[in-house]
C-alpha cells in the first residue's frame, strides 16, 4: 500500500477535502491520511511515499523531518531544499533571466543590525546607499515588502523618498524589497500545480482580503493562453510542485508580481467554491500520479529547470523567441 500524507497546521477545509478526494477516486494501493510523527531518526524512512507540505515554512522542525524523508525516497511536495533556497529576490532575478517581466526592484539591507552583528560586519557596504539612483530606478509611487514571506505583512505603499525613510525606519531587522508599482488594468492570481497544471483567477488586490476573488476581469482566450504560458514557465524552471503566480496586465503585459507562494491560500472561505473544487481535485490527481511513479529509496524529489542547467553548467540567460519556441515543441 502506497501512503500519501499531507503535513498542515491550523488549516482545516483543504486537508480534509484533500484526503477524502484522494481516497474517493479507490486508486488500487493508494491511501491519503494526515502525517503522523512520533519519531525523527536520523537517515531512517518515513512510512509516506508522498507528502503534500502545508506547514513547514513555519515550524522548522517539521522541514527537517522533510529533508530527512525526501533524503530516504519520500516524495516531498514542494522540493523541501529548495524551500531552504528560495526566496523573492532570487525569484525576480531569474524572472529577468528567462525572460519574463517583472517589476523593477532592488533588495535593501535591513534598517537593524541583524543579531551578533556590529557596524564592522558590514565593511563591504556603502553607507549610505545611493538612494538617489535607486529611487530613479524603482520610481514612485512604489512598494516596500519583505524580501522573504508573505501573507501582506509588513507591505508599505510609498508615494515619495520621504515616507520611504519613516516607513523604512519600521521594518527593524527585515530585509525589504522596494519595487516599482505596476498600475493595471486587469489582475490575475494563477494556481499551478505539478508545474503544469494551471488555474487562472480573477483576483483584486485592492478589495478588503475576504472580496479579492470578487472581480470583473474577463480573459480573452489569447489572454488566458499568453498567461498560461509565463505561469508554466516561471513554475517548472523554479521546480515548484505547488504554487501561487500574481499577474498583473499592464498595456497588454503580464507581469509576473508574486510567485514564490509554496503554500499557497487554498481554504474554502477564501478562494470560493469553485476554485476549491479545482485546487482540491487537482492536488489530488497531482498527488497519486507522484505516489504512482514513485521508487522506494530514490530521489523522487522535483527539481527545476533552474537547478536542471546549473548541475549541467548549461547557460541561463534571456530566452529568445526562436528558443521558446524549439523548447514547445521539444515538450
């Protein structure tokens, strides 16, 4: 019998949902429970051949257990190391490199020294930064967010140099991203799951949190294609199994706002019921196929494009149109 486990905390509608959906299809030696773990042995499996991860990005505990299984053979979803890795900055610099648009942004040394530091520490750091060119590159009116994490906290809309240093002041020991505001005229937020499978959603970030699902936005089918296109992209050269893509649609542009989500917002309440049914059924149907192609005591682990071309010291650079195209085809 082949287990799937998923790892989650307080998060209750999806979890659920997604065992039962998993056990309703009657796949031959295929089960879904929720992990239990009484033990973490160093080098020893654990009894799932998969686990869809729901809550490691706060309980560092639990991604060591996943570090630990996926090292064993489990089928850890996401790719827990790349979780250890990744993080919003290096996402928009390999965005920049593939060719997808993204909003300018520069990374900013936190305000605080960071623990067990002194000013010597940061020997090799202009004080101050030259705030002058990097306020003509990002522009205003601008954002200002944690470099890492999510959940709109610690976000500041900033409309001058000025309430940039008084907002600044207030991020302490967090490393900020300023970036460029993309004013828009349609916004999409786009599930996308086993690096292939997409689900596009009307979203508007500026509604209150519990209506941004509630909004007007109307694809075109070339629209919904183009946009299905860069969320594929984006997921499998970062290797994601799991993942959220903000797309915000400037003169016919998208541009990719926010795409590093590995545990993205999938609670009924939230989403609405339609998307749940998707992201429910999908996980699902993503989860058995892993559970199917897995082989005990390998790595079953997905690695992306990203980490594909830097083992083989293949070059990644800005992809022409010709070279999009050769790669469709070869797919």
């Amino acid at each position: 019998m082949k287990k799937i486990g998923i790892l989650f905390g307080r998060e209750r509608t999806f979890p659920l949902a997604f065992i039962e959906h998993v056990n309703s299809r009657d796949t031959p030696g295929i089960i879904a429970e929720p992990v239990h773990i009484d033990k973490v042995i160093q080098g020893a499996a654990v009894e799932y051949d998969v686990i869809l991860d729901r809550i490691s990005h706060d309980v560092p505990f639990y991604r060591s257990y996943l570090k630990n299984a996926a090292i064993c053979g489990t089928a850890v979803i996401n790719n827990p190391f790349w979780g250890s890795a990744d993080e919003k900055f290096f996402n928009n610099c390999l965005a920049t490199r593939i060719g997808i648009p993204v909003p300018k942004t520069v990374i900013l040394p936190s305000f605080e020294l960071p623990p067990d530091t002194s000013p010597e520490s940061f020997a090799n750091l202009a004080y101050p930064l030259n705030w002058e060119k990097i306020f003509e590159y990002v522009g205003f009116p601008a954002y200002m967010k944690p470099f890492a994490g999510g959940g709109w906290k610690h976000v500041y809309k900033l409309h001058n140099k000025e309430e940039f240093f008084h907002n600044h002041r207030e991020t302490g020991q967090l490393v900020m991203l300023l970036q460029e505001e993309i004013v828009f005229e349609e916004y999409y937020r786009c599930y996308c799951i086993g690096g292939m499978y997409v689900h596009i959603m009307p979203y508007e970030p500026r509604n209150p949190h519990h209506l941004r699902y509630n909004s007007n936005f109307k694809p075109s089918p070339d629209r919904l294609h183009q946009m299905e296109e860069v969320v594929r992209r984006i997921n499998q050269y970062l290797g994601y199994d799991f993942n959220t893509v903000e797309l915000a649609i400037r003169d016919g542009v998208p541009y990719a706002i926010d795409f590093c989500n590995p545990v993205p917002d999938a609670d009924r309440p939230s989403v609405g019921e339609d998307n749940f049914e998707w992201v429910v059924e999908t996980a699902a149907t993503y989860a058995i196929e892993r559970a199917l192609t897995h082989e005990p005591g390998k790595d079953n682990l997905t690695w992306g494009e990203y980490t594909r071309r830097s083992i083989n010291r293949e070059l990644i650079g800005e992809i022409t149109e010709e070279k999009l195209e050769t790669e469709k085809l070869e797919s």
